[in-house]
C-alpha cells in the first residue's frame, strides 16, 4: 500500500517531542502528513522526558526537532523549530541526497 513504510526503510525520522510542547503537537499531523508519502522513511517519536538519555546524546536543545538518520544511525538532516510540511519534504530529500 502506498506510504506505508517499509520494515528495513533506509530512514528514519527522530521525532523528539514532550507532551507539553504546544509547539510538537502542532507539528504531528504535519509530520504524518508528509511522511505518509515516503514509504522509505519510518517514524519514531521520542519523548525527551522519558528518553533523555537519547535526546542528550543527539544534542536536542530545541522542540520539536526532527532529526533523520540513515541505518547505520549516522544523521542525516536535522530540523528544530515551527515545522512545516515544505521543510519537512525538502529534509526527507536531503536526507535521501545524502544517501546517494
């Protein structure tokens, strides 16, 4: 089926998030939106209070911030800040660039 992704998708998108961040649940329906139509790219949402320890090691400041990283963990493209569907796709292509 078109957009879903598929188990061994070369990226993933890191979606790190609080429940409290108006600004992160802004951004969900944006996020699912987009990725919808890139069944290379999977998502995880990570909530930085309950999995500092990964937000730390990736230097998350900011939320939202999505982070796309290839299989091998290395990133890829980051995004912090208002996101927008244009930003999120232009960064999914980015990431896909970089994999090239």
């Amino acid at each position: 089926m078109s957009g879903e992704p598929v188990a061994d998708a070369p990226i993933t998108l890191l979606d790190f998030r609080a429940d409290w961040c108006g600004a992160c649940r802004m951004a969900d329906p944006i996020i699912e939106r987009v990725v919808a139509g890139h069944r290379d790219v999977i998502v995880r949402k990570v909530d930085v209070a309950t999995d500092a320890a990964l937000a730390e090691s990736h230097q998350v400041r900011t939320l939202p911030t999505l982070i796309l990283t290839a299989t091998d963990g290395r990133e890829l493209v980051r995004l912090s800040g208002a996101m927008t569907g244009k930003r999120i796709d232009a960064a999914i292509v980015g990431a896909r660039q970089a994999l090239a």
